[in-house]
C-alpha cells in the first residue's frame, strides 16, 4: 500500500510549476526576437551565391547570423518589385529590409561588381539597427548623427538622406547606419566598434563600393567631359562665324569698291593697282582658310555629338541595369 501525498505537498508542486512557467515565459518574452532569429537562422539555408556575399562584404559571425535568420532572397525584377515597392523619388531601389526578410534585386550587370554584397550588407546592418534597444539606441543615434555633421559626410549623404525623410520618415538613423557603414572608410572609434560586432573586415566592404561606384563616376565624367568640350567648340564655332561672316561683308565691300574704281580709272598707277588686288587676293586667301577651319570645327563637333550620345547612352545603360523597374516582364506563355 503507497503512503499518501499529503494536500501540502501537492499544493507546493503546482506553485513550483506556476513559478516555473512564469519563469519560463519571462525569459521567452524577453528573449522572443532572439529566439525567432535562431529558428529562422536554423531553417535558413543559403545558395551559395547568397553565402558569398556575406563572405565578399566581410560580415563577422555575428553579421552573418543576422543576415541567415533575416533568410535573404536575391530575386528578379518582377519578383523584387513586389517584395520591394519603388517609392519613387528617381533613386533605384536595390534592396529592402521588409518584415524582417531582406531581398535583394539580382542586378546582372558585370561592369558593377559588388554591388549586390553591399546591398545584403546594408540590409542586414537594418536588422542589426532594429535589434539596437534603450540606452545602447540613443548613444549609437548621437554617433551616428555626429559623424553625418561632417561637412564631407553631409554633403555626400544629403541627398539620400533627404530622399528617406521623404519616402521613409523617423528612418532617418536606421539608414545613415548603413550608408555610413558601407561607404565611409573613417569612422569614429566608437561607432567603428558597433560596426565590427557585426563585420570582421568592414574595409573590403567599403571598397566593394568604392569599386562600383567609380563605374557610374568615370562614366558621368566622360558624358560631362563630352558635353563641357561641345560647349566650348559650340562657342568657339559660332564667334568665329560671326568674324567670318563680318569680314566677308567687308571684302566684299571693299572689292566692289576695288571694281568700281578700276573700271572708272581711278588708280594713281599700275603698281598701286596691283598693290590693292593682291591685298584684296590675300584677304580672300584667309577668309577661305577661315571657312575651311571653321568647317573642320564643325566636324569635329558631330563626332563629339556622337561620341557624347554613345556616353549618355552607356551612362543610361548603367542606371537601367541598377532600376528593377525599367525592366520588362516576360510575356506570359500561352
């Protein structure tokens, strides 16, 4: 025969199973985002095309757990638009960081090496930035703020940084932390340190930017250099005509001036005569090289006009390649 449990013991069983899962739920709600970040990291596998970007932008462990449980996707443009709806405001949308999930738009272009590991790098610093909570989120804010108060970080980021007022408000932080980290190659010791949590060689992300981005550079300032030289013939082409044009108004008065006077006698000898034709033969000579130079010049400015064309053309081919919206979908099969 078994010995009873008494009514005291099994009431302090039950308090230490309440005790227990409270305890129990106290810890899963204060841990939930971690505990939704492993899960979501263990179910994550990645290609390795995705895996090389997290190599290639030089993410720490911890930079690389962030952005498998984030469990990225690189997609087409049909696919990407949905994933990531262009706000517009001119500016290419390479990536977003959306409920969680980052995707990434598949940009072909092998002239912009590096530019899909810098877009997963600054996805993920997203995640990163939205796991930042209390006193740790105000002191990375006021770096963050102090380092885009450099005039060189404020005239380079201005622009998007008021493209996110607009199509992103209260952002403001959470994308400077990533524009920052990706294209500054200086920062503060202190900011410096939250990016190294998260990156064991932020350098070779940065110059992976750097990389691309000097492709869009070199090619806006050929177009510029293009467009600065018609300019510039342009103006040397039009003052000259207007020297051409005055000084053949001239000759022409002057010879028939000349004509006028030969056919009434009015020469003091044959000599001078002469003297005035071969003036007059001379300014025909220079005025006719003039028009010849004035015509090369302007040869000159239609193989630039071709030479800027194909530049812009180039220049726009570039964009086009970066915008997942200037891309058709295929028409459907049938």
């Amino acid at each position: 025969m078994y010995p009873k449990k008494s009514k005291a013991s099994g009431l302090l069983t039950t308090l230490i199973t309440v005790i227990a899962l409270l305890l129990l739920g106290f810890v899963v709600l204060n841990n939930k985002q971690q505990i939704i970040d492993q899960i979501n990291y263990w179910n994550y596998k990645p290609s390795s095309t995705i895996a090389s970007f997290a190599e290639r932008s030089g993410m720490s462990s911890e930079g690389k757990f962030l952005f498998y449980a984030s469990q990225p996707q690189l997609q087409d443009a049909a696919q990407f638009n949905k994933s990531c709806p262009n706000q517009g405001g001119g500016v290419a949308v390479l990536g977003c960081y959306n409920n969680q999930y980052i995707y990434i738009y598949n940009v072909t272009n092998s002239k912009l090496d590096g530019i899909r590991e810098v877009t997963a790098a600054y996805e993920m610093l997203h995640a990163a930035y939205k796991r930042t909570q209390g006193s740790d989120l105000t002191k990375l804010n006021q770096l963050i703020e102090l380092t885009y108060a450099q005039p060189d970080n404020t005239a380079k980021f201005k622009s998007t940084v008021d493209y996110f007022a607009t199509t992103e408000p209260g952002e403001r932080d959470n994308e400077l932390f990533s524009l920052i980290a990706t294209q500054d190659p200086s920062v503060d010791p202190q900011l410096e340190a939250y990016y190294s949590r998260y990156f064991s060689n932020r350098q070779a992300l940065v110059s992976l930017y750097a990389k691309y981005s000097s492709v869009f550079t070199a090619q806006e300032n050929q177009t510029k250099a293009y467009a600065d030289q018609l300019n510039s013939l342009i103006n040397q082409i039009n003052q000259e005509t207007a020297a051409y044009t005055q000084q053949v108004t001239q000759l022409n008065a002057d010879v028939a001036d000349f004509n006028n006077r030969a056919k009434n006698n009015q020469f003091d000898s044959t000599s001078q005569f002469y003297a005035e034709r071969s003036a007059l033969v001379s300014r025909v000579d220079a005025l006719t090289a003039m028009r010849d130079n004035i015509n090369n010049q302007i040869n000159q400015y239609n193989d630039l006009v071709k030479l800027y064309q194909n530049s812009a053309l180039a220049s726009n081919e570039l964009y086009k390649s970066i915008d997942s919206t200037s891309t058709l979908a295929p028409a459907p099969s049938v």
